[in-house]
C-alpha cells in the first residue's frame, strides 16, 4: 500500500516529539485544507488528502506510533526502494483488536463519500454555512419497487440500504473502547457553544469535541473517530394497502444520525409499483380491456372478468356494444382508505381475420339483407 521513503511526521508538519494534541492539531488544518469538498477536482489536494489522514491514523494511535518510531530507528534501509521491509502494514493499520480487523484503507471508510460526511461532521460549523447547533440526520432517500400484487392487498416487505449508522464498536463516541473519554471543557460536556452574532445568541456544535460533548482518549479505529460507519442493512417496511406508484413511506427516526445531539433523520421510500399485464390502476379505480368476438359484440354476451382480489366476475355486454364502450364493475377497485375504488372494463372487439368460403357467404347475405355496402 504505501510508497516508499513515507516520512508521516514530515506528512503532518510535525516534529518527532510531537504531543498527541499537536498531532491532531496540525491534521485538522491540513485534512481541512486538501478535504475534497473544498478542492473539488483536485487530484493532487485528494492526494494529500489520503496521506495527511494515513499519517493520522498513526500517529494519533500511540501503538500505532511506537511501532512506527521503532521501524524508523531501523534506518533509512526499512524505507528505500521496497517500501517497508520486513514490516507487516497489516499489523500497523489493522484495528486494535476492536472488531473489524482488516487494514486501514480508504474503501474501510466508504470511500470519499464516507470521508465527505466525516467532514461535515468534523468541520460541520465551518464548511457547511447552514451547521449551527444540533441538527436533524439526512433523511435517506430510496426508491422500493414492489409487486402489483403487494401494493393492492397491502403487507409487508424489506428494503436493503447502506448509510450511516452510530459505530456499534464505540457507540457513536468515537473512542476507542477502553481508552476512555473526557468531559469536553470547551463546551462543558454540552456539545454545542453559544456565540453572539449581529446581536443574537447563536449556538453551534463544539468545534473541540465535535458536539458529542465528550473528547476521546483515542480514536475508535473502526469508525477513524468519527462515530458513525457506512453500511448496508435492511429494514422492514409496511405497505399500506392500495398504495401507488409516487406515494412515500416514511420510516421515521431510521434515517442518518443527528448533528451535535440532534434526532435522527428519516428513512423515505418512494413506492413504484411494478405494471400488471392485464391491469392499470389510477387513484383507487381499476382499468383493464376484454376482447369480445363478432357474434358477442352483435348478439351480445356474459364475459368474464377477472379482478384485483383474484375472482372473475361475469360482465353482461349488451347487443350491439360498440367497440372502446366501458362498462364499470361498482366497488371492485382497490381498497384504500375505507374507501373503495371501482373497476372499468373497455370492450375491444375483434374482427376475424379469417373465414371460411360459407362464413363468407353468410355475411354477404347478412350485408345484403341490412343493406350495407361493402
Ligand atoms: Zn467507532
Ligand atoms: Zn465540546
């Protein structure tokens, strides 16, 4: 994974003896400054970017970092050419034992996207101009294809989506298990602060211990420190009966977690009904066309008709129905609301494509004896 000749204090502009706080410090004004929100395109601020955060991640873990100064006293041979020799980077970037395990990599934290939200969070107040104070989550936005079938009768099914989610191996804190927390000083373990702009009283989340009110000892490895992970898990979802293609389901309190103690945000999903071969729906009323033959058409007949419930019904098509006439079948709609819709049957009727030489005969004498042209 990494380059040659990597020199992490050099990275973060830090000297060797550089405390923990120095060390966050000079990552927070260097991550802020090559963030990809901020230098949107640029692959090389992206670049530093990556670097500053790998120097982070081991220079803010003290394990991490004794390792890391140990293999420097190795001399400059541990870093020429092959990278680092004899070193398992497994080892160095893997998780403390927190769960989780694997390497450290960017892919860990669900990629720039991931990273983007770590940075709101983390520069929430000075990124983002509307951030000020606790904030509602992101509602999540997810479009749920269901089954004609499901949208008539109502019932149940999943949704499977990946957001971001409070860290189960630290809780949301952000430190690491075990390393403990501190009551953050600046914000008195409030999480937000108050200032005073253009004569009101503003808050704000605390831009020390990021609105969580607490200072981890250490940062949580599965999580980088953040609080929050991306991934993917499914959520049970109640289709109200008769829904349609448009309607919203709102799963409330599912959606991303609050900002600086803020409640969540929702999960949304937009229904899109799969389309029946035999019916449409619009509102609670039912369409759908049955063919009738020649002889039905004139004669009239019973068809039969099939509905959403899954019966067929006889339809009484008069003598002499004209081909595109509806007819309504009174409350065999959807079921919505206490309400119910009714269905509206279109009568096609077809024409014989072929006959026989008597069949033939029997119409030109039909024609003659109505005296219509042909
Ligand atoms: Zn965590
Ligand atoms: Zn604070």
């Amino acid at each position: 994974m990494p380059e040659a000749q990597k020199d992490f204090y050099e990275t973060l502009g830090v000297g060797e003896k550089a405390t923990t706080e120095e060390i966050k410090k000079a990552y927070r004004q260097l991550a802020k400054k090559y963030h990809p929100d901020a230098n949107p395109g640029n692959k090389e601020a992206e670049r530093r970017f990556k670097e500053v955060s790998e120097a982070y991640g081991v220079l803010s873990d003290s394990k991490k970092r004794a390792q890391y100064d140990q293999m420097r006293k190795l001399g400059a041979g541990a870093f020429a050419g092959g990278g680092f020799q004899g070193f398992d980077f497994g080892d160095l970037f893997s998780g403390g034992g927190t769960g989780g395990g694997g390497g450290f990599s960017f892919e860990d934290l669900g990629g720039f996207g991931g990273l983007g939200s770590l940075f709101s969070n983390l520069f929430g107040s000075r990124i983002r101009p509307e951030a000020q104070g606790p904030r509602k989550g992101n509602d999540v936005l997810v479009e749920l294809e269901i089954p004609f079938e499901l949208a008539v009768e109502g019932g149940k099914t999943t949704v499977a989506l990946s957001k971001e989610d409070n860290c189960k191996v630290c809780g949301g804190s952000g430190a690491r298990p075990g390393s403990g927390t501190t009551t953050c000083q600046e914000c008195g373990g409030q999480g937000s602060v108050s200032f005073v702009q253009g004569g009101y009283a503003v808050s704000r989340p605390c831009p020390k211990c990021l609105g969580r009110g607490v200072l981890a000892g250490d940062p949580c490895s599965t999580c980088a420190g953040r609080g929050t992970v991306r991934g993917p898990k499914k959520y049970a979802i109640k289709i109200p009966r008769g829904i349609a293609t448009g309607e919203k389901i709102r799963l409330r309190g599912q959606g991303e977690p609050g900002v600086a103690g803020g409640p969540p945000g929702d999960i949304i999903a937009q229904v899109r009904v799969e389309s029946h071969p035999f019916f449409t729906t619009k509102g609670a009323n039912i369409y759908c066309t049955v063919s009738v033959n020649v002889a039905q058409a004139v004669l009239g007949s019973k068809v039969k008709v099939k509905t959403v419930d899954g019966r067929s019904v006889e339809l009484k098509v008069p003598a002499g129905v004209q081909n595109g006439a509806t007819f309504r079948l009174k409350g065999m709609g959807l079921k919505k609301n206490g309400l119910k819709g009714d269905q509206f049957v279109k009568v096609e009727v077809v024409t014989p494509e072929k006959i026989t030489e008597k069949q033939k005969k029997l119409i030109e004498e039909f024609a003659r004896e109505g005296g219509l042209e042909y």
